[in-house]
C-alpha cells in the first residue's frame, strides 16, 4: 500500500529531497477551529497546557487538515512559574505576569530550575503525543528565546515599545547579562528535555527580537543565542530559529545557528534565502492575514512563495507568524492542499 | 553680529552642505515636556488642533531644546471628519473613529473635500506659526498617507494586525483602488494648501505601511503614494517620505518618491542610504527609545549615527519614530547638542 512520506518535513529540514513541500503552520492549533474553541469553553488555557491528556488532544485537532507536523500545545511563556514569576492570561489581554522582575534583587531571586520538576508537564505531554503519533508525523517542541520571554518578565506582558526591556540593557548592562543567562539556561536545558522526551524538532521562537536595531541584538541577545542553538544542534534533531521583522538580523541570527531560519512575509523568500545561504533551510514565509484573503488570492499567493523556493531541498512552508483566530479553516485546507499539489521545477544546481 | 545657518534643515533637504548636522524630532511637541501637559491639562488635543493659537503655542513648545525645524502641532487623522468619518481621542486607547468604513456603500460616501473648507484651521494654524518663526526656524507641514490613512478609517482605530485592511485589498480590490484614490486626492491637496499657507517643507507619515509584504506595497499602496509625492515635489519644497519598519520597502519607497527618505532603527543608516542612493537626503535613524537611556548611551549611539552618515551632504538627524512621553527632557536636549557638535568628516567624493 502506498504510503504517503511521513517524515518530509524532517527531510526538508535537513535539505533532504522529499515527494512534495513539507507545510505546517505556527497556531495550526488554536481558536479558528471549532473543536478547539469547544475545548477552551471547557479549560483555561493553562489547564490545556498542564494536562497531557488535553494537551494531546489540541496538538492532534489539526492534523486532520494535512499540515506534515504536529507542535506541542504549549506556551512559551510556561517557564515563567517554575523561576518564580507566575502569570494568567486575562481576558482579551494576553499573559500577565503578577510580578514584574525590574530590579537586580528580582533578577537574582528568579530560579533556573530543572525541566523534569518545574515543567514535567510538558514532558509527560511530548512522550504522550509521541506515542500516539509514532510514525504517522513529526513532533516539533519549542519554547521562547531569551530576548522574546525576557520582555515579557520586564514588561509583565506583550508590549509595544519594549521601553522597560530595553533600558534595562541599555542602563544595567551587567543585571541585563544576569537575567539573559538565567533565562538562556532555562530555554536550554527546557529545549533539552523536550528532545529527550521525544521532540524530533524545536523551534526557538524569538517573536519580539525584531523591535532591536542589529547593534544592539549582536551585543546584549545574539550570544544567548547561539549558547542554546549551538548547543541544541549537537542533539541532532533540526533546530528551527524563528523571528518576525527580522529583515535586518537574518544575516545575525543565521550567525546565531539554527539548522531552519524562519523568515517573516516582509522579504520575498528567494532574496532572504539568497542571505542566509543555501547551506540552511528556511520556514515560511505567507503573510498568515493572507489566509483571511478569497481562497484563491491565498492560494496564488502560496504558489508565489513556492516558485521562490526554486525546488531547492530544505524550504518548509510555513508563515510568517501564527494563524489569527478569524480565519476560515477552510482556506487553512486549501492552501494545505495547493503547497502539496504544486509541482516544483528541478532544484538549480549551484 | 553671527547668527547660526537657521536653514540648515532645509539646505540639507536639498543635499546642500550646512555648518552642522540639522536635527529635528518627530512628537518633538509631546507629552515628554511639562509645558505641553500643562497645556493638555486644560485643552483636549483636538481642541488644541483646531485653535489656531494653542496650535501656535505646541509648536513652538519644543524649539527653546534647539531642534532646527518647528513641526506643525496636527495629526494625521484631522481629514476624517471632514471627509464624513468623524473621530476622538478615547483615553488611553488612541484614536476611535465612530462609523469605521467597511462597505463599498461606506467607501462611497466618503467625501473629497476642498482643504480651505474642511481643514481651514490648520492653514490659519500654519500662516500663524510662519509670521512667528519668519527667518529663525523653517516650518513642516505634514499629512498621513494613503495606507496609513485607510488603516484608520476601516479597522476604526489602531490595528495590531491590518487585518480587516489587508481583508478589503485582497477581496475587493476595486473598492480598495475607490478608498485609496479618494484618500489619496484628500491628502494631495491637504498638502498642497499646506505648502501655500507657508509650510516650507512637508512629511508624508506612512507609518503603517511596514506591515505589507514588497508585493502587496508595490501593487496596492506604491501607485498612490507616487501621486502625492511627485505632484508635491513640484511645488519646490522639500518632500520627506516617512515609514518605520520598512527594511524591505526603501527601494519601492524611493521609486515612489520623497526629496527625503525616513529610515528606521532597523537598518544602519550607512547601509540604508547605499540602498536608497546618494541622489537622495535621508533622515533619521535612533531608536526613539534609546532617549530613555543613561545620556551617555543616548549620545554615544547618536554619535554611531553621524559617522554612518560619513559627513555626507544630506543627512538630517531624527528619531525612527515619534518621542515616547516617558523620554526625560534633559537627554533630548544633550543629544540635540551632542548632534551640532559633532565634528564631520569631509564628505566622501564618489
């Protein structure tokens, strides 16, 4: 019987040739699904991410529509509690963090904690959704890079100027290099335990980092980073860095590591591959309002993505960042289904 | 007796050489100084807007820091109401427009007004400002763009995401060529009547506009905002066009047109002018938080900025963005001075 290539998206990572475009989408599980919002009428957000059982059930809604990975239901900002800084996602506000850590006492008393207590949880999830799904997709785990989840300790929440984050850097340079240590170690050896526990991928999500002119990502966030992705890259499981409005730090975080470099909806694939190199994959990179967009429009824009990708080994399609909750799961589907139809030229040979 | 070049704004609009880097702030009239919320204490901000001598008295607010350029004290959303799509300040929340335009019914109502009409108390406000500052400071005038503008009206406020925006380019596009061809003709003229009232140079805000990918800018925005900026150049003033996040737009946007092209903290300014062309002035590029840094952080990234701009004729030094309100009046004022002190390099001769 034929059997469709479970294992292309890991293949594409390692800019291996696959039958067909690997394509997953970040928030491929989350409130524009039905069965999704039916679940969270039940549990909170964090009882989801606190219970195996549920945590498996949200991570596996998607797959029925024909994305080629599973990613962990999780948050990136799960590690939070167990260092000592515990938040809520309050209604219509996103995460608030009760405590917000501003000072150097704050700093130091935040804990590097060891992932098996402070975030078993998550764990006993990934072996779960491994068991379940052993052969049949890929599981990506993931977690926030040090910049993304420490504006959100200094801010107490999502920001929009990064005011309180930035001047820390800027005015305490030796607090700042404290905390970013911390939370380094926290994503490391968090990313660390996922691998163990079965992820067969991570993505080190650094949402925010693109608010940083490049000076300042190279001096105060760029060797957090290559710490953990350099280290997670001996594991052997491909490493996905991931960034939005990263346009003038792809060069920077290609530097940082990463076997995959995410690249957002503002630069056409084809020029930010050519900037990276053709020695690194890429994920994405649609527009995710695109898929608010007629179907057709979504789908000739997909197709505009792909011929950019060349038929060169190693694209995954993706977004540029995570499925709004107003869109039509309809439309999710049917791009699904267009990436993995297209029929992609022979690869250049250079 | 000496008196310091009062137009080295405008001579470096033009690429003319001056005695010293000009430098002027955007929100340089702002609630960062104590005089403008003395002021705000007693008047709303569209009261202030529409009285010809309170805008007078904000505008002139900022000029005793040493910037070399008074901004008309406006905002980019003045022509909503006359153009039918009335708005307010809600606390805390921004900008609400009442009945945001959603339908072609919607869009078809909107009205192109005749300035002198609709916006007659700017153009008092601008002849105003002139009579006071004849011959010591040069005035800009400045209007939102087309983009900028249509974000407003149809998602009824500040968006996070555009999508509702994005939605109506997509689906309806001869609705949206409707909305930006009105908004388009509104602004053109507003600013057209700007430059005959005494503005003697004018920004075009396009501040929005960074959350386009290349291909969506080049079909849906760039045409309008060529209009405006090429039919604006002919009056002789200087032009400056303006965006944040625009990494990947400066090409488009310098096709479009502008005596001046805005760049942001994203990009070094020595790269973002090679992109641009030397043929054209620029204007900016510190992180508008870095104004909330220990001052010698402030001044010494400042500094960074003037040696990228190499001593070239040409550079006006600004802000990626507006001033935040918690920015601390005594570092705007060290880095204005930091900024004329600065000893030049000769320009380069390429």
């Amino acid at each position: 019987m034929y059997r469709p290539m479970w294992d292309r998206f890991l293949r594409a990572c390692r800019r291996e040739p696959t039958d067909t475009t690997p394509v997953w989408f970040m928030r491929q599980a989350g409130r524009y699904m039905a069965e999704y919002r039916a679940l969270r009428a039940k549990h909170s957000m964090l009882e989801i991410c606190k219970t195996p059982e549920l945590a498996l059930e949200v991570t596996l809604q998607p797959l029925r529509l024909g994305v080629d990975a599973a990613i962990l239901f999780a948050d990136i900002l799960l590690p939070l509690e167990p260092m000592g800084a515990p938040f809520e996602f309050a209604k219509g506000e996103g995460p608030v963090i009760h405590q917000p850590v501003r000072s150097r006492a704050d700093i130091e008393r935040l804990r590097v904690f060891e992932p098996r207590e402070g975030l078993g949880y998550v764990l006993d999830a990934i072996r779960l959704i491994r068991r379940e799904l052993d052969g049949k997709k890929p599981l990506i785990g993931f977690a926030g890079a040090p910049f993304t989840v420490a504006s959100y300790l200094i801010e107490g929440g999502k920001s929009s100027s990064y005011r309180l984050t930035k001047e820390l850097m800027w005015r305490d340079p030796d607090s700042w290099k404290l905390l970013m240590t911390k939370v380094s170690e926290v994503v490391r050896t968090f990313l660390r335990a996922q691998v163990e526990a079965g992820a067969q991928a991570v993505q080190l999500f650094d949402s925010w980092v693109g608010s940083l002119a490049p000076e300042d990502y190279r001096e105060h966030v760029q060797p957090y980073v290559a710490h953990i992705l350099q280290d997670l890259e001996k594991t052997g499981v491909p490493v996905i860095h991931f960034g939005t409005d990263t346009t003038s730090l792809l060069e920077l975080q290609r530097e940082a590591g990463g076997t995959v470099l995410g690249v957002d909806w503002r630069l056409p694939l084809d020029v930010a591959w050519q900037r990276i190199g053709y020695d690194r994959a890429v994920q994405g990179n649609l527009d995710p309002l695109l898929l608010c967009a007629p179907k057709e429009v979504a789908i000739a824009r997909a197709h505009r993505v792909l011929e950019r990708a060349a038929g060169r080994p190693g694209h995954i399609f993706n977004l540029g960042h995570g499925i709004i909750p107003e869109t039509p799961v309809e439309t999710v589907q049917a791009v699904i289904e267009a990436v993995h139809a297209y029929a992609r030229p022979p690869a250049p040979t250079e």
